[in-house]
C-alpha cells in the first residue's frame, strides 16, 4: 500500500472512530465493540484498498503507550497486596488455557502437530490489555476486581508470548524442554523487571532536569517505546519492561512533575491513548478482508475450519470458568479448614466476583498480531489465524457487550473499600488545611507581629476549622459540598460571561483573555472535582 493511501486510509479510520463512538453512545454499546463491528464493515466497502496488518509494526506502535499509560496510573499498594491473585491469572490462567485448547485442537484436528496446537493455544489464551481497559473503564466494579483484571492484562501478554515463543519453536523444530522452558520464562520475565526498573530511573532523572512541559511530556511519550524496544534488544520480556518502567516513573511522578505538566500531561496521554485504543480495533476489523482473501474466501474459511474454530472458541471461554473457581475452590476450602474469621477480603471466596472475572476475557491486537506473524511455513497457519480472529470477535462482541448487565444482574458495585490503615477523605482534608494553616500564620505577620494578609489568615483558619468539624465523618455532607461549589461555579459562570464581554466590546487585549481564561479553567476544574 502506497504511503498516501495509508495515511488517507489512517484519516478515514479516524472519521469513522467518532462516528462509532456517538453510535455507541447513543445506543449505550460497549464502544469496542462497534469500532470493531464497524471495522469489519469498512473493509468490504467497495474501492476502499485492502488492509494488511504488519503484525511487528503493530505491535510496537500501539502496545508500549498503552501499557505504559496502564501502569504509569496503577496503585502499586494494590498491586503488591493482590500480587499472587494477578499472577493467578496472568501465567496460571495463561498456561492452562493454553494447554487446553490445544488438547481440544489435537482432538478435533488429530493431523496438526501437538505443537502447532498448543501454538494456537498460546496464540488465544491472553485476554488483551487494549481491549480489557476499554471494557472495563465503562463499567462500575469493586476497587479489588478491578485491580485483578487490570493487573491481569498488564502481565498476561507476557507469559502468552513467551508460551508462544516455545511452541512456535517446537513446532518448527520438533524440540520442546519443559524445565528449559520454564527456566527461560524466569529470565525472560526478571531480566524485563530489571531493564523496566534501570529505564525508569534513568527516566525520572532525566525528567527532574526538564523544566518545559511539552519537554516533559514528550520524554514522557518516549518512554515507553525506550524501554520496549530495550527490552527487545536485550532479549527479555519487552512487555514486563514497560510495565515496570510505567510503575516506577509513576510512583516519583507526584515529586517530579508539577501541576501544569500533570495537567497537561494527562489531558495528552488521554487523547493519545483513546486514539490509540479506537485505531486498534478498527484496524482488527480491516484486517478481515485480508484474511479472509489469504485464505480463499470467508464462505471456505468458515466451511474448512469451522468445527476447529468453535471448538477453540468454547474451550477459551470455559476454561477461564473452570481455572477461576477451581482457584475459588481451593480457597474456598482453605477459608473453612482456617477457620472464616479474620480473613481478608482477597481469602474470602465469592462466587459473584468469580463470575465476573470469568466472563472478563476479551480478546484483542496481541492475539492477532502473534497470529500472523506466524511464518508461511508454520503447521495450521491458516486454522490459527482464523481461529484467532474469531476469538476476538466473539470475546469482544458478546462478552464486552454483556459485562455491563452481568455486573448489574449480581448486584456488584463499586463501593466503599477503604483499608482501616488509610484515611478518610475528610481526615485527610483535616490534616492538609492544618498543615496550610500552620505554613502561612508565620508569613501573614510583619515583625511587629500585626497582620498584614488578614484575608488568607480568614480563609485558611475557617478552612482547617470547617474540615476539623467533619473529620470524624466516613465523606463529606454531599449536600453542604454541592451547595458550596455550586456558589463558586455560578461566580465563574459569570466571571467568564463579563471576560468574554470585554473582549467582544474591545476593552482588553487577546493576551489577558487568555490569560484570565487560563485561571478561569483552573478554578472551573478544581471546583468541579472538588464537587464530586
């Protein structure tokens, strides 16, 4: 394809994205799920040229940003506490789909090779990081599950490619050593720790000596390719790399960036990061006409690898139910044999929070990309693309449309999940408005101790007052809060109003507009927030 053409192609890919996005909006569909539906229809438009997926490019473009950005916003006090419920899924539910569809596979196809099969079973087995988060950022969770699954995505990846990695070299060879194999999953995966750890240093010392902020940001942006392709180079797991690299610039951003850059920064990251998600999986609906042609036609695929595929697609859907409460069931015994009080709420089995985890395993760009990377001489080359392609397409479709009612139907909801070793809301307000307070009373006396900034002195004292009166509370009044701020936006309603009044009737310049706009938007913003 002409470089013109992918760059109209790219344009007309963007225009669609935003139609999809107010269809799915409108009609309240998960918006993965029409931007791929809507990819699928764009690739048989008449005259539109046809797609091909560069399975390396892709990759590299669009996972780097994305996990990093995953990372870079992730709790890690979550993360460590959840630790061993993450790598549940992210390697044992991995390993053990992979292992059953290829079983499956072998039963239904006894001619393809045991390790073409489990390929293809590594090539299906990792719900996608891309595709999880734009499901899950829709729906409403309690804060543990929703830790899992997106631990669980930011991980998986890397123990299905190198699973894959093993197969593919199995299938082409006809070697396989279990105990090197899982030896070489160890280095790859703490050789990724440790290049993610050095590139995030070196990444947080760099920043501390930016000043600009589209500097700032920019090195920000680079990151995450920076330690993707390092991690490449050196030959360990890529993917655990930038998710280390996004975890240690995220946890020193609070001391590295300052407001302005973090404002900004994040405002960028989102926009990129929503382009990115949406070009993904239209691009996943292009790629179909080029799939189907590869392999003769949509009408022959579906006759000749039909029986194979839905064998495949059942097998990776029940497999996750039958690895999450199985783990639930050992739980479960080990909660009674222990005795059911005092245990937290990670050991407490719950059937409902298994469920939604199970039903959580949507598909995407890695499943595609690994498959056709797949070289032309590869043992059930085309089963394997085609069966990863459906996969996504029905795990996108029917379980990203239907987690949302799922949640609702067994009444889980994201509520309140505070740790008794953390505070309140209100207790920490307290604490920052006396902590302010005490920083200023020295500032606001000359030397003769007379006051001369009485009105910061007024706010500051009736501040730390107010949050004082509320700290033994569990939140905020909602209603004195709503009636408070909903004073201060109409006062910025009307400052705004007056400002673009001047403007219109010539009495200030273009500069001070913007000027005053900019600190208009600020007090908008924090007000909003604030509000809740």
């Amino acid at each position: 394809m002409h470089a013109a053409t992918a760059f109209n192609l790219v344009l007309v890919s963007l225009i669609a994205i935003i139609a999809l996005e107010v269809l799915a909006r409108r009609l309240r569909l998960p918006p993965a799920a029409a931007l791929l539906v809507g990819g699928v229809a764009m690739a048989f438009v008449p005259g539109l040229p046809q797609f091909e997926l560069d399975p390396e490019l892709v990759l590299i473009v669009f996972l780097p940003p994305l996990l990093m950005y995953g990372a870079y916003f992730f709790v890690w006090d979550d993360f460590k506490r959840n630790l061993s419920g993450i790598l549940l899924l992210a390697i044992g539910a991995v390993a053990f789909t992979t292992l059953v569809v290829g079983i499956a596979v072998h039963l239904v196809v006894p001619q393809l090779p045991w390790a073409a099969c489990f390929a293809l079973g590594a090539v299906v087995s990792p719900p996608d990081a891309v595709a999880a988060k734009a499901v899950l950022e829709r729906v409403a969770l309690p804060r543990r599950l929703m830790v899992l699954l997106e631990g669980e995505s930011l991980l998986n990846d890397a123990a299905g490619l190198v699973l894959f990695r093993f197969a593919l070299v199995a299938a082409m060879s006809g070697v396989f050593s279990a105990p090197r194999a899982v030896a070489s999953f160890a280095g790859l995966a703490i050789g990724g720790v440790v290049v993610g750890v050095v590139a995030g240093f070196i990444a947080v010392k760099l920043l501390r000596t930016l000043k600009d902020d589209y500097l700032v940001i920019t090195t920000s942006m680079l990151t995450s390719w920076v330690s993707y392709i390092a991690g490449e180079e050196l030959g360990v797991s890529s993917v655990i790399a930038t998710v280390t690299c996004g975890m240690v610039v995220g946890w020193h951003q609070h001391e590295v960036f300052t407001a302005a850059q973090r404002m900004r920064g994040t405002a960028f990251w989102q926009v990129v990061v929503f382009v990115l998600e949406a070009l993904v999986f239209v691009l996943i609906g292009l790629s179909l006409r080029g799939i189907a042609v590869r392999l003769g036609g949509v009408g022959d695929a579906f006759s000749l690898l039909g029986p194979a595929t839905a064998a495949v697609i059942a097998v990776v859907i029940l497999s996750r139910f039958v690895w999450v409460f199985g783990v639930e069931a050992l739980k479960w015994i080990a909660w009674s044999v222990g005795g059911r009080k005092g245990a937290n709420a990670a050991a407490v089995p719950d059937w409902r929070a298994a469920t939604v985890v199970s039903w959580a395993g949507m598909r995407g760009v890695v499943t595609l990309a690994v498959a056709l990377s797949l070289p032309e001489t590869m043992p059930g080359r085309d089963l394997i693309i085609f069966a990863g392609f459906a996969v996504i397409l029905v795990t996108v479709l029917l379980q990203g449309a239907t987690i949302g009612p799922l949640i609702a139907l067994l009444s889980l909801t994201r509520g309140h999940e505070r740790s008794s070793r953390h505070l309140s809301e209100p207790q920490a307000w307290a604490r920052m408005e006396t902590a302010q307070l005490a920083a200023i009373q020295p500032l606001v006396h000359d030397a003769d101790g007379h006051v001369i900034h009485p009105r910061l002195l007024e706010q500051y004292t009736y501040r730390a007052e107010l949050t004082r009166r509320f700290e033994g509370m569990e939140e905020f009044p909602t209603d004195a809060r709503h009636a408070h701020y909903d004073v201060v936006l109409a006062a910025i309603a009307a400052g705004r109003t007056e400002l673009l009044r001047m403007h219109r009737a010539g009495e200030i310049h273009d500069e001070l507009l913007h000027s005053l706009e900019h600190d208009l938007d600020l007090q908008e913003i924090i007000a909003l927030h604030a509000r809740g």
